[in-house]
C-alpha cells in the first residue's frame, strides 16, 4: 500500500513505518479490502493509543492502491472500522488526516474537545476525533499513538 502515500518527494515509507510498528503490538482493528481477483484494494487499521491515563483507538493509516481511488473503497473501509469500533466499545476513534474526507464519517477537530496530538498542536484541525455511543466529554488530554509508547 506504499503506492497510496507515493507522490512527489514522498515515497510512502512513514506510513510503512506506523503499519508494521501496529502490527506488531497487535492492532486493535484491522480490515482488507480484496479486489475480485483477489489482491488487495485498500487497508485500514487502528491500534491502541493513550489519552492521559485512558486508551482510545487511533486510525492509521487509511491505504487505497492508486488504480482503485475514488471508487468508494476508502469510504467502506472507513464506515466500517468505525461500525467494529462501536461494537467493540470503543468511546471514540482519533485520526490525522484530511477534515473535508473524514468530516463525511462524523470526524471532527479534537482541540475543542480538549483531546491534543502534541506532534501537531491543539489548534491543528488535521487531528480529529469521532465520539462514539460511549464517549465521555471528561476523555481529554494528549494523546500518544500505540507506535510513540
């Protein structure tokens, strides 16, 4: 799925890098696309993360091969890990990535909800949260990924 980060001067190897470092702490939720003639679409995993003393889910990274964008895979990929992140109990998921694309699931800037990434600051509307059935507005605080423990 290097080829979904690949352009320009990127070459896709951080977000290599953050799947390989998940899956080996056992990823939380892992899901496969697989295309009809069965390789593999897209790829979206989420793993354990830390939110001052509490765990959430964080989503990282989202991968649709090149030749398969825009045809709602990442989309499916998407509403999905958030339906097994509800059923798993999850209060809430957080990501960084694109608020015009995630903002379409209910994703929504996490430093009004007092939930920071320090890599990116509290005012950077990139890092997001989707509260879910069980979220509690006293989840707050800096959030680590499973990868940064």
């Amino acid at each position: 799925m290097r080829a979904a980060f690949t352009a320009g001067s990127r070459n896709g190897d951080d977000e290599v890098e953050i799947v390989r470092a998940t899956w080996a702490l056992e990823p939380a939720l892992d899901l496969v696309a697989i295309d009809v003639d069965g390789t593999i679409a897209g790829h979206v995993m989420g793993g354990r993360g830390r939110l001052d003393g509490g765990e959430a889910i964080g989503l990282a990274p989202l991968a649709v091969r090149p030749d398969r964008q825009r045809q709602g895979i990442g989309s499916r990929l998407v509403i999905e890990f958030l339906a097994r992140a509800e059923s798993a109990g999850w209060p809430l998921v957080v990501l960084l990535g694109a608020p015009a694309y995630y903002g379409r699931f209910g994703f929504e800037p996490a430093g009004p909800l007092g939930i920071v990434y320090d890599v990116v600051g509290a005012a950077d509307p990139h890092f997001q949260v989707r509260r879910l059935a069980r979220y509690d507005p006293r989840l707050r605080g800096h959030f680590t990924y499973c990868w940064e423990l």
